[in-house]
C-alpha cells in the first residue's frame, strides 16, 4: 500500500514539474498585426497552447525583419519566432540572422507524403524558415466611387485620366516596381528580365512618376483597408486577405482586382540566438502542419503552403462565404498573375530601396 501511495505521490509531482515547466516556457511570435495576425492566433497559437501548455503571445511589426536584424545584432532577441516575406528569409539566413532548422523533422502530410513533398513548389527552399501561407499584392477600389465602369487591369491602377483620385501604395520598391512595368505594358514573364537593366528601372520609376503626386503611401497591412473606409483614396494596393476580411466581416464596398498580382509566401523563423528554441521549433511544426495551414484559411483569405492542406479549406469563420475563390491561387484568379521572384528581391532590395528612397525625396 505505501508503495503505490508512494508511485502514485511521485507521478503526481512529475506531472506538476512538467506542467509547470511547459507554463515557464513562452513562445512570442512577431508577425504582421490586424486581421492576418489575429488568424494567426485563432489557428495556430491559442491550439498550440491548448495542447502543449505552453504560452503564447503575438506581437506586431511594420516589416518583421527589420527588428530580427537590430535585435540579433545587437545580441537582445525578446521574441522566439517571426514571420516573414520569402526574399527576408532568404536575405537573412544567408547573413547568419536566423537558427538553421532540421526541416527533416516536419510533419508529415496526413497520407505519409514527406513534408519536402508538401509545401508548394518554390517555397521550402531556404534552411532557416518554414512557409505558411500563400499571398498576393493586388489592388482594390471602392465601388461607391466609380462609375458605370470601374478598373479592371493594372494598367487602370496608373491611369489618373480614366480614374482620378488618390492611390495608396506600400512604402518600399518591391511590388511597386513590378505593377508598374506591368501597369506599362509589360508581359508578367518579362518583369524581372526588364528590372534587371537599369533601363528597366528607370521605366518602373518613370510609370511611378505618373501618379506620384496623388499618392498616399503606407507601411503596415491594416493601413489600406483603412484608407478606403476613410475615403482617403479611391483605390490602393494591399495584401489580398486585407481586402477580403473587410469585404465580408465589416460589408466594406470594396472590390479586389486580381490582374497583376503578385504572389509571395510568409514564413516562420527563429532569430539567431532567440531563447526557448526547443519550444520554438515545436511551434513552427506544430503551426505548419497540414490541418493547421487549413484551419488559417478560415480565418483569412490567404492560400495554404502545403498542398495537403487543400481538402481541409472550407468556409470563411462566418459559416457561409466559399474561401476557395478569394484565394489568391483560385484558377480565374492567375490569369496574369506574377510570382515574386526572391532572388532578384534578396540581392538587389538594398539598392532599388536606396534609389527608391531617394526619388520620394525629389
């Protein structure tokens, strides 16, 4: 009888011990904020804390890179994970800013196919980060301020004749400079081709120069939604899911117009040198599987990383809006579309952000 009081005693303090060793143990991922961080939280964090006990809490950045490279540098890393755009990832685990991941250690998809087999073409690429989602750059107007005929091409995005008023755009060269060759005319097979000439360049610029004076620009995700619901302009550009949610969850008038998008992938990350990266690691694999990549879609318009994934994407949380033809990868949605091209991003985001910088200054 002692005995087994005595078992049952011990297995009772080490189940304590590891409950609370798993409550010391916190993970903070750094990612975009408003509706794309929030199904973040739904979808990934509060699921991996129901079932590991392990804290978790989000914190919002402009551009998570940015504090990845000042934290590392200067050897104070307060988060555990980061999300972030592909050419980041890849810019960043090349310069030693981020931990090496065993990706070998992925789950895998539920009939047994590897993970390296999963994730969509392109996207498992770099040692260092795990992709999410997939998403796109489009732009977006208010159909309460067109006429009988609204944009329809990118081509309308730059045309203040057809359609005067305000454009929002994001404040950095990439995305800005291939919409506007492709604005110009520019077959989206030819973009990066063109962007690598100084002529090409310089076209991009030239088109910006067109509409520069009826720009407002913004930094974070949440702000485009935002310009159009204020009337601060007529049409933007923006991260699709941002459109979306304002469509359906606050009935905003807004259209989204998917010629000339650019597609990008999103990734999670661990700084070099971020604490707690046991339960770091098992974050990212928890949140990367292929029910959780689904579950994210439910939340907002942004298509799942893994293919096996697809399946599971069924309604908006509403309970009623189809996800599947707001993805930015939906067939009717692609017809000249443009896949961001990292490697020109990774190499060259230094100098066209420098001349970029410089010509809002002119």
């Amino acid at each position: 009888m002692r005995k087994r009081m005595l078992m049952a005693t011990a297995a009772t303090v080490t189940g304590a011990l590891f409950a609370a060793e798993a409550m010391a143990q916190q993970v903070t991922v750094m990612s975009w904020g408003g509706s794309y961080g929030r199904s973040q939280v739904e979808a990934y964090l509060n699921p991996f804390t129901a079932e590991t006990g392990i804290a978790t809490t989000m914190v919002d950045a402009d551009n998570p890179a940015t504090p990845i490279r000042a934290m590392v540098e200067a050897g104070n890393v307060s988060i555990n994970v980061a999300d972030v755009e592909l050419s980041d990832a890849i810019r960043l685990c090349d310069e030693g800013l981020l931990e090496v991941l065993e990706l070998s250690e992925l789950p895998p998809a539920p009939d047994g196919t590897p993970a390296e087999e999963d994730f969509v073409a392109g996207s498992l690429i770099s040692e260092c980060a795990v992709p999410s989602i997939v998403w796109s750059t489009v732009f977006a107007y208010r159909t309460d301020r067109m006429g009988d005929t609204p944009p329809t091409s990118i081509a309308d995005f730059f045309d203040l004749e057809a359609f005067p008023g305000r454009r929002g755009m994001r404040r950095d060269a990439k995305a800005n400079l291939e919409m506007a060759l492709m604005g110009d005319g520019v077959p989206a097979d030819e973009v990066y081709d063109l962007l690598m000439t100084e002529e090409g360049v310089d076209r991009a610029f030239a088109v910006l120069d067109r509409i520069k004076n009826q720009i407002v620009w913004w930094e974070a995700g949440a702000q485009p939604p935002q310009l159009l619901a204020d009337g601060e302009v007529v049409m933007t550009t923006a991260y699709n899911g941002r459109i979306f949610n304002a469509q359906v969850e606050e009935n905003q008038p807004f259209n989204i117009v998917w010629d000339g998008q650019i597609l990008d992938f999103d990734l999670f990350v661990i700084p070099r040198g971020a604490p707690d990266q046991e339960a770091a690691w098992q974050f990212i694999k928890f949140a990367t599987d292929t029910q959780r990549l689904a579950d994210q879609a439910a939340w907002i318009a942004y298509g799942p990383a893994r293919l096996s994934s697809a399946p599971y994407v069924g309604l908006f949380m509403d309970g009623v809006t189809e996800m599947g033809p707001h993805m930015p990868t939906a067939p009717e949605n692609l017809t000249n579309a443009l896949v961001n091209d990292f490697e020109f991003w990774a190499d060259r985001d230094v100098e066209l952000n420098e001349r970029f910088n410089a010509w809002l200054l002119n």
